[in-house]
C-alpha cells in the first residue's frame, strides 16, 4: 500500500500552485469590478489548475469580450474552462464554459465553411460542463446552424430540425447564470422560420 501511496502523496505535492502575486490579483478582481474590467491586457502568470487562476483567466475574457475580442475571450474562456477545480462552487465550474459557449457562437455566426464547423464542433465540447438548460440552448444552436448552412442535406432536414425543437424544449435559464430567456425565444422563431422554409414544409 505505502508503494502505491508514495507516488500519489509525490504527485500531489509537485502539482503547480499559482504563485501569492497571482492569488492576491484574483482576490482583487474578485472585489474590484475595474480591475476586472481591466483584466484584458494586464500581464500575470498563472497556469494551475486552482480557483485564483480560474479567476484571473475568466477576467481576462470578459474585459476582452467587452471590448469586442473575441478570440482573446475565446483563448481566455478555454483556459478558465480547464484551469477550475473540481472542487470549485458550483457557479465558478459552470460559468466558464457557458462564456466559452456564447463567445464561439459569437464566431460561428460571422464564420464559414471549416472555420464555422470548427466552433459548431467546440460549442459541444464545451457542454458536458454546463447544466441542462443552457446546455440544450447551445446544441439546439448548433444543430439549427448546421441545417441553414447547408450541412444537412435536403431529405434529413426535417428529422434535424426535429431535434432542434426537442432540445428548445428542454432548454431553460439556470439560476447560477444569466438568464437566456431572450434568446430563447429568438432561437424558437428562427426554428419557425426554418421548418417554414423548407420544401416542402416541414410538420
């Protein structure tokens, strides 16, 4: 048993720890929304898997996504994704992904072919973190991009516009995050608009 142990203990013991510097800058931009905002182009160093680099780099997106970056939000929301603790709060281990979710949506509206394929396949990925409410919203988003760019072909569009409107049904808000009820709705009538415009129209 000690055999086994030791390793283990070793392991656990050499794993990174973020540095006081950076503890102590996450606990500021937990209690300061400027420093928070400010967070885009502010320098620190801090890749361990612990709740003050999860902060830092969840900053770090927001600031970028407020001033229109996206793929800095996008880099900044992966990193806060992988760098939270299983034993976070529960908001802090879902936030990240469901910003990661909305910032590559975010991209794949303004993107194409492979580029647009690639966020559609990172939107997924990126749901097994969020709850189920939100988590439908976002593959329901998915599946209604791939059908209206065409990935879809003709005579299973109907079956994949199906699935689009079961996962909108299970679609809600979260109480841990912002509420999408806005959005909601504007992916159930975008859903109406695309049963309506196939040929022919599906039931």
């Amino acid at each position: 048993m000690r055999a086994v142990l030791l390793p283990v203990l070793l392991m656990a013991a050499c794993a990174p720890q973020p540095s006081r510097d950076a503890v102590a800058l996450a606990g500021a931009v937990r209690r300061d929304p400027a420093l928070a905002q400010a967070m885009a182009d502010r320098p620190f160093d801090c890749e361990a898997r612990d709740r003050a680099c999860a902060t830092l780099w969840l900053a770090r997106g927001a600031a970028c996504r407020a001033r229109g970056d996206t793929g800095c939000a996008i880099e900044a929301f992966g990193r806060a994704t992988r760098l939270t603790p299983a034993e976070a709060p529960a908001t802090e281990r879902v936030e990240p992904a469901f910003r990661l979710a909305e910032a590559l949506e975010h991209r794949r509206d303004r993107a194409v072919a492979e580029a647009r394929r690639a966020d559609n396949a990172a939107i997924l990925a990126a749901l097994p973190s969020l709850p189920p409410g939100p988590a439908a919203h976002y593959r329901a988003g998915v599946g209604l991009n791939r059908v209206l760019a065409g990935d879809v072909p003709p005579g299973a569009r109907c079956g994949a516009l199906a699935a689009v409107a079961a996962d909108l049904a299970a679609a809600s808000s979260a109480p841990i995050l912002p509420p999408i009820d806005d959005r909601l709705a504007q992916r159930r009538a975008a859903l109406a608009a695309a049963r309506a415009a196939q040929n022919p129209e599906c039931p």
